[in-house]
C-alpha cells in the first residue's frame, strides 16, 4: 500500500474514534439515563486512550515522515497532522484517559448541580478537572503563559498577551455605549406564551429555510444548546424549548443552527487527509453568531417570521414589536439569554476568572464570590444564587477551557462579514424579508465553509474581508441596529 493510502486510512480510523466520542457525548446529554454516567465516562475515557494512541503510535510518526506532498492540500495536511502529532506525543495516554473520565462525570455532576442550586456539590468534580487541565497545559512548557496552551486547542495563534488587549478595548468602548443606551427607552419583553410544540415547528421552519439539510442532520433537546458534527452528513442540533422565552428559545436553536451550517458545508473531498474541519473555533462561533444576530436579529428576518408564527401558533406578533424586543440593551445574569450588545461583557469575566483559575491566582472555593462581583463591576447586577452565576455554563464541566475567548472572536469576526457582505450583496436584506436565504449562505459556502481547513482561520478571514477593523465594525453594526429601534419607536 502506498504511503498516502496508508495515511488516508490511518485518518480514516482516527476521524471514526472521534466520531464515536462525539456520538457518545451527544447521547450523554440528550437520552442517555443518568444512572449510565459511570459507564459512559470508562467508555469515554478508553475510546479517548484509543485514539490518542492512534495518534502518537511510532507507526503513524514514521509514515507522516515518509510522506511526499504533490498538491497544495497533502503539504497543508502533512504540516497540520505533524503539529498534531507533535503536540499529541507530550501528552500520555493515562492523562488523556483521566482527563476525559473527569469531563464525563463534571458534567453529570454540573447538571445536577445547577437543578438542585447546590455549587458545592459540583466543586470537587470542577476541581479534579481543572487538575487534570492544567497538567496537560504543562505538557507543552515553550508558551510564554500557560493559558496559551489551551488556546492553541480551540484558536491557533490566539495568545493571552493579545486576547488582553483586545478585551481592554472591547471592555473600554463597550461599558460607556452599554451605559449610553441603558439612558433610552427600551422596550418591554415579549410577554408571551407559545407551546413547546409551536416552538418545535417554528424552528424547523427557520432551519429549513436558512438551509439546513434533515437528511444529514437533526435537531433534538438538551439542557444546554449543542451542536455535534460527526461529519457533513451527520450533525446534531439541540435546543431547549421555554414556552415563555420565545426570543430565547428561537436563538438559541438559530445559534446552533449557525454552527449546523458550517460543519455540513465543510468538504468532504479533504476528510482523508484531516482538513475537513473548521480552522479555528473562533471562526466557527462566528457562524453561529452571524446566524443568531446578523441575521436572527435583524428587521427583515422578522418580516418573514412574523406571519410564520401566526401560522404555527396563532399569535399575531408584528415584526416592528419583535425586532424591538429583540434588540434591547438590558443587564442580564444568564449569558445564552444575554443582549447582543452586553453579550462580550460576559465573555470578558469567564475569561478573567478561568485564566485566574489555571495560573494558580483565584482559588477554587473563591470563584463564586468572584463571578458575582465581576458581574456586579461590569454589568450592574449580583446573582442570588449559583444557579443564575457560574453553574449556568456547562463548558467548565466540559473541561473547555480555552474555548469562551472564541465567542468574542465570533462576534468580531461576523459584523465584518455582514458590511462585506453586503457590500457584495446589496439587496441581501430584502431577499432575507421574503424568506431567500441561500445569497447568505452561498457567499459564506464560498468564502468560509468550503475551505475547510487548508487555509488558517486568519488567512481565511482575511481573504473574505480583507485587513477590516473587527472591533469597529461590531460597534457600528450595534450602532445601526439600535438606530433602527429609534426609527421604529
């Protein structure tokens, strides 16, 4: 067998191990009994020591040695999976194995936690976990601060030296025009009850409409809203459906339809040779938030979901009162329910505390009372109780982190490509108010999903929108929007 055969079919086995995780991680949280916890964690955890070992084998070391590119692609591959094989090969196999037990039953744990209220039940599985991250952080001792290594996981080149700057910038623009639209009026809360089942139809309605293909694909519940995308032609939404949150229950499923989108739009052709992801998690969190607020928040896409909710749930709800609900600047303890505008703010404080948690500067036992005067500095409000402060994200629990800096990333990256695109577009909005919207999704197929992971997340950014101020331009596009709420006052 030829060397590239061989390394196909090496990739081949590695991408099943990780699909088989990802399929075990969705069933954790959407139908597995919760007395299964035990077992799925070993099983978690020996399919995880599996494929680490896939990884790292002297085998699979010698033949990407062996390997000879004669294409753009297989020189891309070779440099991508040799980084990984060399990151890989510092870690051991029994801390991989512990490190992903620990994440199983944190999270079990964190679900129980936040329905009983009880933080200090879900503290010792925190804590085990945040061991286990920061060992595996020190495996790669060059970075020049520990967090960095755990951001290399989710955002290549991302480093804490600049993330500070950048949240010092978004942090000093963002509290002042926070505090400046908090003077306005705003407006009152859709106060509205629609069944679950009304919600169900209107979100396949929305996701049929944005593009997503249900023949490789499905949307189910969780807890927490998740996508997982085993490959293009099988990805799994979920949402959660709260018959009084109608705004939050649509964003989030439009959200994790963002994500959905891209992982099927990925090429196939590149699974074999490991470049049929996405480049960055920050660029897939861009997906998702162009989704959710470009677009899900816009006036025109509620121009086409106003009559879409009298037809599934009888309600009449104009789009100039949705948009206006949709779009108000109000403080809010719950980050997936947050404001567009405040939403970086709590960005801002998981960062602060987790980068705390893992150089050793913020005690375990002190996070709560951190989180709540963090949120108390920048937003103006406490938690009463843990269930509304740090037990309403799963990620910790995930071992994730790392991974909030790329929500910000997200959303710096996605008002860009809403003024590129319409800059390319002119007319996408009214073809987005009558319901078309493969424009939007044809020039992000283009531009971002089809090139997979060939190119890096800021080549291919850059490529899409040139040297554009991320910063200003969300600042604008928060600027515009609730200029639009004045106009509708």
């Amino acid at each position: 067998m030829k060397n590239w055969e061989r390394f196909q079919k090496h990739m081949q086995e590695q991408s099943s191990l990780v699909q088989i995780l990802e399929l075990l991680a969705w069933d954790q949280e959407t139908y597995m009994p919760r007395n299964a916890i035990e077992q799925r964690a070993k099983q978690s955890a020996m399919i995880s020591g599996l494929l680490h070992k896939q990884k790292t084998s002297t085998e699979f070391g010698d033949l990407i040695h062996s390997l000879e590119a004669e294409s753009t692609e297989q020189t891309v591959a070779i440099q991508r999976i040799q980084n990984d094989f060399n990151r890989a090969k510092k870690i051991p196999t029994d801390l991989v194995e512990r490190l992903t037990e620990s994440r199983s039953i944190a999270t079990q744990s964190w679900a129980k936690a936040k329905e009983n209220n009880d933080l200090s039940a879900f503290l010792p599985a925190l804590q085990t976990v945040i061991e286990n991250t920061k060992e595996y952080a020190h495996c790669h001792p060059n970075a020049e601060h520990l967090y960095d290594n755990l951001l290399e996981e989710y955002d290549p080149g991302v480093r804490t030296k600049s993330l500070d700057t950048l949240f010092q910038r978004l942090e000093a623009e963002l509290a002042p025009y926070v505090q400046e639209e908090l003077s306005k009026e705003q407006a009152e809360k859709l106060d509205i009850f629609i069944p679950k089942e009304a919600i169900s139809r209107i979100n396949h309605r929305i996701l049929e409409g944005f593009g997503f293909c249900f023949e490789s694909g499905r949307l189910d519940s969780s807890s927490h809203p998740f996508t997982v995308g085993m490959s293009p032609h099988d990805v799994r939404l979920t949402t959660r459906n709260i018959e009084t949150d109608f705004l939050g229950s649509i964003g989030g499923t439009i959200h994790e339809a963002g994500h959905g989108l891209y992982e099927q739009g990925l090429p196939v052709k590149l699974s074999n040779l490991g470049l049929c992801k996405a480049a960055g998690c920050g660029l897939h969190e861009s997906q998702s938030r162009f989704y959710e607020n470009m677009i899900g928040k816009s006036f025109a896409f509620y121009q086409w979901l106003s009559p879409i909710i009298y037809k599934e749930s009888g309600l009449i709800i104009s789009p100039k009162r949705l948009y206006k609900a949709a779009n108000v600047v109000r403080p809010s303890l719950l980050r997936v329910y947050a404001d567009e505008t405040t939403y970086n703010l709590h960005i801002i404080i998981r960062y602060q505390i987790e980068k705390a948690l893992i150089e050793d500067s913020l005690r375990i036992e002190d996070i709560n009372e951190a989180w709540n005067d963090r949120y108390e500095r920048l937003l103006g409000i406490r938690p009463d109780d843990a269930k509304d402060g740090m037990l309403q994200d799963i990620h910790w629990s995930s071992g994730l982190f790392g991974y909030f800096p790329s929500y910000t990333i997200g959303n710096l990256y996605s008002a860009s490509f809403r003024f590129m695109m319409e800059s390319d577009i002119p007319d996408i909005w009214k073809k987005v108010s009558k319901g078309d919207f493969g424009a939007a999704l044809s020039w992000l197929r283009s531009n971002i999903h089809s090139k997979g992971h060939v190119l890096s997340q800021d080549e291919i950014v850059c490529d899409a929108v040139g040297t554009r101020d991320h910063v200003a331009d969300l600042m604008k596009h928060f600027r515009e929007r609730h200029q639009k709420v004045e106009e509708l006052r």
